[in-house]
C-alpha cells in the first residue's frame, strides 16, 4: 500500500471518529428519553429543500440550501435523529439570515 493511500485511510478513519465524538458527545448532553413522544409528521429530503430554498433570504443562500440539504443528508443515517434536526435548524436559521453574508474572494464562495 503506498503513502497517498495510507494517508487517505487515514483521514477517512480520521473524519469517522470525530463523527462518532459529535454523536457521543450530543447523546451525552441530551440522552435518548425512555419514553415514546409524540412524533412529528415525517416529510422527504427533497421537501425539506425545496422550502429552504423557497424561504432563502437571498438566491445565494437559496443555492447554499442545496448543498447544505446534500451534506445533512449524507451523514444522517450515522446520526441520531434529534441530531439531523438541530443541524436542520441551524442551517434554517443561516438561510433565513437576511444579514449573513458568505465572504468572498477571487469571485468565489468559501
């Protein structure tokens, strides 16, 4: 096995144990209740975009709602479901920011 694939096993295993400390810590603050709540009704990915996109403050942030949506939704199945809808809240609450801004440089979004 060479350097380059070494190192890229590496940061996989790397990005995995901080996602397992991001679970572990977020389940310590808030612990999985014994009990059965009432749930919310349930709703697709691509319904969930689709508003953010409509609710968006600017058509940059409209287009940021896309990716954001993508990333959530990639690493919800590793992550508790109170989890995915704190993050679901906080990139709610970026995209509803009619001051937020994303800083730009040579043209570009970072």
């Amino acid at each position: 096995m060479g350097d380059w694939q070494n190192f890229e096993n590496r940061a996989v295993v790397g990005r995995a144990l901080r996602l397992r400390r991001e679970i572990d810590d977020f389940e310590a603050r808030w612990p999985t209740r014994s009990t059965r709540d009432e749930t919310i009704p349930t709703f697709s990915w691509d319904q969930l975009e689709r508003q953010l996109v409509d609710l968006a403050a600017t058509e940059t942030q409209a287009e940021m709602a896309r990716h954001l949506v993508s990333a959530t939704r990639k690493l919800a199945p590793f992550k508790p479901s109170e989890m995915v809808l704190r993050e679901i809240l906080c990139l709610t609450w970026v995209l509803l920011d009619e001051n937020f801004r994303p800083e730009v440089t040579s043209g570009e979004m970072i």
